[in-house]
C-alpha cells in the first residue's frame, strides 16, 4: 500500500534577516485535512508557500511520497507541479475568461486531451462544485464571493491532483457559504484521497474538518494533533489561540462534561 503523503523536516526561512520559519518537522497525510493555524505573522503562509514551491526555504527538507523534492529531476518537478491544485484566498480567477474557461485553463497548459474531452471533465468539475450551467459562461466577476471560490476548486480538482492547498479559503465569505466550502473541500478530499493542505484562522473549520491539525506560534510548531484533540488538550497555546472567544471556551467546557 503506498501512501501519497507530504513530510517536511526541519524547515527554516528568513526575509531580511528575520527568521520566519524556525526548523518546522510535520507530516501531511492523505484523505485528511491537514490544517495549519497560528496568529498573522506566525508563518503559515510562508510555509504554505515553501511546500507549494513559491518559496525556497534555506534550511531543511521536503518530501513527497517520501521523494526527496531536492533530488527531484526536471521531470519529476514538472509532474508534481502537475499533481498539486492550489485554491488561492483571492481566488486568482481571472475576469477576461469566463468560468469555463477559467478552469479549463490547467487542461490547455498542461494535457494533452482533445477539446471533447476537456469539455466533459471541466463539466464534471464544475457540477461537483455545485455551479449552475447558468452561470458556466458567465465572467467570475459576475459570481458572489462563494460560488468563485467553488470554480477556484473546481479548476484546483480539474487536472486529479494528489495534493490539493488551500490558502485561508473560507477568508471573506459569510459563515454559511464557509461551511458549504468546508464540506465540499472534504468530501473532494475523501473521494479523491488527496493530500489537502489548508491554511485556515476559521475556529469552525478547525472543529469540523481538522483531522490533523499544525498549530504555529512565532514561526515554531506549538502543537499538533487532531480537532477532538484539541477539544481535551490542556496545551497552553492551543487554549490561548483556539479559546480564545467565550462561545469556544463554552464549546470546550461543554466537550469536556460530556467526557
């Protein structure tokens, strides 16, 4: 059984002379959400970054499939990058295109199907996700913050990635549409057993979809466990971040007398 999995070790970054990420160890695991939270400034989006290759970090080492990224050939960097879909906070979509096109964007750059079969998987993708046909010509301009995010996943998904990262994805949506994100980013998840990587400041995703779940403070991993994990743990910076709103210091207490 081989397992498609992210690990990284030791992981250090600076800019400018400050240290940003400070010798991070963690593994990613496939078929879960893999969280990572923290305060602004903690490095979640550096490290984020790191993974995905936006950055190089100074030190340390990143492993896919328990590949060595450093001793990965053109080739093999070319076909990861192939196999990682990102959903960007903004979005990224971009308005001179219309949905469609938006998400059949990866297939033109990097496949080699002919355009019936594009057609058919960017059709697939876009009712996964859940977008009216109504709205597949439209410009994403057009859409509400929540149904661009779903065409940001859709075209994530559209070339079957292994790894699927999300930037803070539920960041300017009302927490409803952020729920039905959540859900549609797990069950995309499951049912294709990626690798999903999310950087979130989302409390509610954190409880519901965090199965593994990285917290940083000032660039170190503070802790690591799972969301029911975090309900029990008596960990000080756990309690201080997560904890810190009265509704979810009640959620925890309430968890707790269950127990």
């Amino acid at each position: 059984y081989f397992v498609l999995m992210i690990r990284i070790q030791g992981i250090t970054k600076s800019f400018s002379g400050e240290e940003v990420l400070k010798g991070i160890d963690a593994s990613f695991v496939p078929g879960k959400c893999n969280l990572i939270i923290g305060l602004s400034g903690s490095g979640k989006t550096v490290l984020l970054k790191s993974i995905i290759g936006l950055h190089h970090q100074d030190s340390g080492e990143i492993y896919f499939d328990d590949k060595r990224q450093h001793d990965m050939t053109a080739k093999e960097l070319k076909l990861l990058r192939q196999n990682m879909g990102v959903v960007f906070q903004a979005s990224a979509l971009l308005t001179s295109l219309s949905v469609r096109e938006n998400v059949q964007m990866p297939l033109d750059f990097f496949s080699n199907m002919d355009d019936k079969t594009k057609a058919e998987r960017v059709d697939y993708c876009l009712d996964r996700v859940r977008i009216p046909p109504e709205a597949i010509d439209k410009s994403p301009s057009e859409l509400s913050g929540g149904m661009q995010k779903r065409v940001a996943i859709a075209r994530a998904i559209v070339m079957n990635p292994k790894y699927l990262f999300c930037d803070e994805p539920n960041s300017g949506l009302d927490p409803e549409t952020a729920i039905v994100i959540d859900e549609l980013i797990k069950s995309i998840t499951l049912e294709y057993n990626m690798t999903t990587v999310i950087n979130t400041h989302d409390m509610n995703s954190v409880l519901e979809i965090g199965d593994n779940v990285l917290l940083l403070k000032n660039g170190v991993k503070a802790w690591e466990g799972s969301s029911a994990e975090i309900l029990a743990t008596d960990d000080e910076s756990v309690v201080s971040y997560v904890f810190r709103s009265n509704l979810f210091k009640k959620v925890r207490q309430a968890f707790r007398d269950m127990a």
